[in-house]
C-alpha cells in the first residue's frame, strides 16, 4: 500500500513538472524571438560595382545563411545588409564579394577576380 502511495506522487509530481517545464519551454521560446530580432544588425558597405548585372550579383553573393537582407543601389553603390551577426561576419561577405570582382572598404578584388567581369561591370 505504501509502494503503490510513493507510486502515485511520484506521477503526480512527475506530471506537474513536465507541465510546468512545458510552459517554461514556451516562455523562453518567446523570449527567445524577440532577442533575435534584436540581435539583427543592419550596415551599409559601399561595395564597387556598375550596373543591373552587378545588383545581381552583390545580392546574390552577399545573401548568405544568416543575412536576411542584401540590397545594392546601381546609384549610391551601399550595399544594405541586414544580418544575424552571431551567425555571419560582415568581413566574411565582403570577402566573397571580392572573390567576385568588387571591391568593398576592407577588401580588394584581385586583378584576376576584377578581369572576369564583363565588360559592362568594369568600374575601375
Ligand atoms: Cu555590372
């Protein structure tokens, strides 16, 4: 009798506290949302570049895992990135665009990476 008591509050206790652990999980899920929105860090980098092809192809380079936002002005040349900096450098993107031929401020495309742009994005 007294095994099959310890039995019976040993489920009780066990049922309250995955409820209660349950609500908790939900709690700091929530929390949790709003510090990644928080955590988002948006920067301007004047990356080099031309025309429509060179949108393209900023946006696309720079759209990494971890960006949310890669936007490139053919006017201003500031490239607007919107990105989880816990995930992703900014050094590391603007490294891949000048693997790609455009210059950004840190990093220089190299003369081989610059001359396999076509003729319409040479900007130099
Ligand atoms: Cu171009």
């Amino acid at each position: 009798m007294k095994t099959i008591k310890l039995f019976l509050i040993a489920i009780i206790a066990f049922t309250v506290s995955a409820t209660s652990s349950a609500q908790m999980t939900d709690h700091s899920k929530m929390k949790m949302g709003k510090t990644e929105t928080v955590a988002t860090k948006t920067e301007m980098i004047k990356v080099s570049g031309n025309c429509e092809t060179c949108k393209a192809r900023i946006e696309k380079t720079a759209k990494v895992d971890g960006v949310t936002k890669a936007d490139w002005s053919t006017k201003t040349k500031v490239l607007t990135l919107v990105y989880d900096p816990s995930k992703v450098k900014s050094d590391d993107i603007q490294k891949k665009l000048a693997a790609v031929g455009h210059d950004t401020p840190k990093y220089k495309a190299t003369d081989k990476a610059y001359n396999s742009l076509p003729g319409c994005c040479k900007y130099r």
